[in-house]
C-alpha cells in the first residue's frame, strides 16, 4: 500500500477543483467560471486497492491588491501546501506558462541538483487548444524548474488524468492508509453543503456579487424518511441557511425579480445536497447583509477563517 497528500495548486481558476472531482469520482469540491470560487482547502480521499491518495484542493494563489478574505483564502493554499508530500501544479493551457505561474515555482521545493523533486505540473484545459500551442508551454515550464513530470490534461473531460495519476500514485511512499477506505473527505455535509449553495449564487450572479457571497447553515434537522419515501417536509432532512452579501444593493439582485434567482439558487442546491445525503432536503434559504463582511476578522472567524 501506498499513502501520501497531493497539493492540487495553481492560479485562481486552473481547474483544481475540476481535477480533484474527477480524481474521486463524485463531486465534492464547487466548481465555477468564477475566480477565487474555493476559499478554504478541501481534502478528497481516493482510496484504491493500492493506493490512498490524499489530495488536497487549494484557493487559487496570485498577485495583487486582497482583502483580507483573500489574504485568509492564500494563506490556506500556502497552509496546505506546507502539509503536502507531492505537489501537482496546474496552469491553464489556454493561457501558457505566464509570469504569475512563474511566480508560484517559489512555493515548490528548492531544487537540488542530481534530484528531481517531489513536483509535478499538469497543464490543463487541453480540450481548448491546438496540439501545436502545447509544446513551447511545455518548454517554457521546463526551463524554469525541474518538474518530474510535466503532463497536458483535460480535468473536465479526462484527457490524459489517469496517467497523471498513475505516476503521482508510483511516488507517493509506503504505508498504510490513513483514512478507512470508504472516506471521501473530512469536512462535515454542513460545509460542503454551504459550499453547494455557495456555488449555485456564483453561477446565477455576475461582477462583484459572486465576491461578495457567504453560506451558513443555521439549521440542520435530520429528517426520518428512507432515501426511497415520497420526499415531504417532515421526511426531508431540513436545512436553513443565510446567504451574505456585502451590501444593501446587492440583495435585490441575488433574489431577483419576483424572486426568480434565488429559487433557481434554492432548487439547484437542494438537487446536489440531495444526491450527497442520499435523501430529500427541505432547503430554507434566507437572504441576509453582513456589511463589508470580506474585511470583517469577527465574520470571516465565524465562516471557519
Ligand atoms: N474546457 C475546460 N474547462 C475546464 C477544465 N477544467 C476546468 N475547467 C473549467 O474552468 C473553470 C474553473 O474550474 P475550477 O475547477 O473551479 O477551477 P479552480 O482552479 O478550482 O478555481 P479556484 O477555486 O477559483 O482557484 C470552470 O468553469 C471549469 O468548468 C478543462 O479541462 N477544460
Ligand atoms: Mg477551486
């Protein structure tokens, strides 16, 4: 048996988080369009007959003015990246090897000669690019540090991931599984289904909102039905939850006209939370303002900052 933690790491919006649920086979980190969608770092467990993998998805890392919620969100990259055996950076193929994916070869291990350290790069996103655009990134990735395997990809339609995986898996060292087998994660169904309605108002807003959007559950109620049972209230595992924003404004706009986007939020949400608990899911969703929340130390404590 093989045991080890993988750092998924890069830019905001590489694919990490892509990657990460394609590696389990099921979804438990939120993917968007959006920049800066994963705040905190998630751990997705892989268990296989040989092999546990420890992956580890990170916020995306880069340059330029934060608030503090960004400098808390970088700080938990550089953390889980501090806990990491492996390292897996990806970059984005349609965007080459740029001056901000160099900047983060610092976080790697410094190179000694004669070893190849324990830091591979995935370019991904090859879906979207032509063959011929690959190879001087490839180069490029190569002259600036000694990756031991630099491999193009496509998280999102599986594109060349299990070779990927099955050399990260070859390097990770002896030892027994840290996790019993049927673990997927470690963070609670609370978190992840925050996570889930988080998600769903990062798709259905736009400009500064996605920004501007927290989920806490408030409520969770375990409801009595079996997963087969005709979903009603009293059977439902019930969930209430605030969705923060920033302003005043902007709450208008995430509940839209009569309404129309915070059901769409509140539906689409209770679908996921649905498929993760196994059951229905009576999701109560309430619209709340924590002023300028992101620069708040006290609000970002309370979301698990
Ligand atoms: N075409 C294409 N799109 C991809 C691929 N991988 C991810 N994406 C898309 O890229 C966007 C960002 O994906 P995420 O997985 O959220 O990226 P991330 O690196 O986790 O982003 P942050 O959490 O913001 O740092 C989403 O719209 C994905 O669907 C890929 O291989 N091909
Ligand atoms: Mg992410």
């Amino acid at each position: 048996m093989r045991c080890g933690t993988v750092a998924i790491f890069g830019r905001p919006n590489v694919g990490k988080s892509t990657l990460l649920n394609r590696y389990l086979g099921q979804k438990i980190a939120i993917v968007s369009p959006k920049p800066e969608t994963t705040r905190q770092q998630l751990l997705g467990i892989l268990t296989l007959p040989e092999a546990q993998v420890l992956f580890l998805d990170t916020p995306g890392i880069y340059n330029g003015p934060k608030t503090l919620l960004a400098k808390h969100q970088i700080q938990a990259a550089r953390d889980a990246l501090g806990q990491a055996d492996f390292f897996l950076m990806l970059t984005d193929a349609t965007a080459g090897f740029t001056d901000d994916d160099r900047q983060l070869l610092r976080l790697l291990p410094k190179p000694v000669a004669g070893e190849k350290p324990a830091a591979f790069l995935g370019i991904n996103k090859v879906d979207r690019v032509r063959k011929d655009r690959l190879l001087p990134q490839i180069a490029e990735a190569q002259k600036s540090y000694p990756f031991r395997k630099i491999v193009p990809i496509s998280a999102f339609k599986g594109d060349n991931t299990q070779p990927l995986l099955d050399l990260l898996i070859a390097s990770l060292p002896e030892g027994p599984a840290a996790y019993p087998p049927d673990q997927v994660t470690d963070a609670s169904m609370r978190v992840l289904a925050q996570e889930l309605i988080r998600e769903k108002a990062l798709l259905f807003t736009h400009e500064e909102i996605p920004h501007s959007v927290a989920v806490l559950v408030e409520e969770w109620r375990p409801g009595t039905a079996s997963p087969r049972q005709k979903p009603d209230q009293s059977s439902s595992t019930y969930i209430r939850a605030n969705i923060y924003l920033e302003r005043d404004s902007q709450k208008g706009i995430l509940i839209g006209k009569d309404g129309a986007i915070l059901k769409r939020i509140g539906q689409e949400a209770r679908r996921e939370i649905e498929k993760l608990l196994d059951g229905p899911v009576y999701l109560d969703l309430w619209v709340k303002i924590a002023k300028n929340w992101r620069k708040d130390s006290k609000f970002l404590k309370e979301i698990g900052f």
